[in-house]
C-alpha cells in the first residue's frame, strides 16, 4: 500500500466514524427534545399548540427527522461505497 492509499484509508476511516457517531446522535430522544425546544424558541409556541388531543410531539418529529436522516444515509453511503445505489 502506498502512501496516498494509507491517507485515504485513513481518512475513510475518520469519516465514518464522524458520520456513525452523527447519525447515533441524530437518532436519541436528546435529539428529538432539542427539536422541540429549538422550535419553541424560534416560534415562541410548543408544537402541541394548535393541535387536537391526539398529537404526539414524538412521534411528529420522528417522523420528519426520519425523512430527513434516511436520504442522508442513503446518500452517505453511497458516498462512503463510491457507487450509486438503485433505490427502486
């Protein structure tokens, strides 16, 4: 091996741990309650405002933080792979 495929080896490396310990940390109730309360001071108002009684601030924002973070993976392992992956 030489030393321009050590780096890259390397940095691959870092880079999937940096990515692996971002997606953990996207994937904690922290995560979701840090929404929440950014939300609440961006707009003043909790989520639960305006909504019927069965609203689940959770299940809400999992939902379109999963929408997000699926693409990103999606998109950072084909990244990390170097190859396109058929989504259908």
């Amino acid at each position: 091996m030489n030393k321009k495929e050590k780096v890259l080896e390397i940095v691959n490396d870092v880079i999937t741990e940096k990515i692996t310990g971002l997606v953990e940390e996207m994937s904690t109730n922290e995560f979701v309650e840090m929404i929440g309360d950014m939300y609440f001071d961006q707009t003043g108002k909790n989520l639960e405002d305006d909504t019927d009684d069965e609203f689940d601030k959770d299940e809400y924002l999992n939902e379109i933080i999963g929408s997000r973070v699926i693409p990103l993976l999606h998109k950072l392992t084909e990244y990390m792979i170097g190859k396109s992956i058929p989504t259908e």
